[in-house]
C-alpha cells in the first residue's frame, strides 16, 4: 500500500478540484449569473458542478482503495473508472 497523500496523482486531482471550484466561485461572484440569462448558461453552471462532484468521486474512490490496501495502479484506475462512470462512459473506454 503507497501514501496515497503523497503520490502525484493525488496531488493533481486535489489541484483539478481546487482550481475548478475557485473558477466556478469567481463566476458566481462575478456577477455574470443572473436571472435574466438563457438556458444554456444555466447547463455549464449545472456542468461545473457536476465535475466537481465526478472530481470528489474519484477521490473518494481513492482513498477508499488505498486504505483497502491494493496496488497504487489499482488505486488510479478505480479512480479513473469513477470518473468515467460519472461522465457516462463504460469501463471498456477506458482501456
């Protein structure tokens, strides 16, 4: 069993996940979010959210698998695999 506090990739999703929640808060606090706006900007909100919590999935998933004691390939392909299962890919695509 690795670190998984430790290892790089561990390290980029925490980043993938603070730098998109620090984008999302700066749009809300912007201002650009109003009542008045289309549809579609309402999706890419839902959108952004929504990665966020697939990111928070995954690392999740990790920690679950690293304190499970498998492999750090294990650990970054259930990780990997929670993602895409979020997205709605299957795990075939990930192969």
């Amino acid at each position: 069993m690795f670190n998984l506090a430790s290892s790089k990739y561990w390290h980029k999703l925490k980043l993938m996940k603070t730098l998109l929640s620090a984008f999302i808060a700066f749009f809300l606090i912007s201002g650009n979010i109003n009542a008045n706006q289309n549809q579609e900007d309402t999706y890419s909100i839902i959108e952004s959210t929504t990665t966020v919590d697939c990111l928070e999935r995954a690392y999740m998933t990790a920690v679950m698998a690293d304190n499970a004691g498998y492999s750090r390939e294990e650990v970054e392909w259930y990780s990997q695999a929670s993602l895409a299962l979020c997205y709605g890919y299957s795990l075939s695509d990930l192969r």
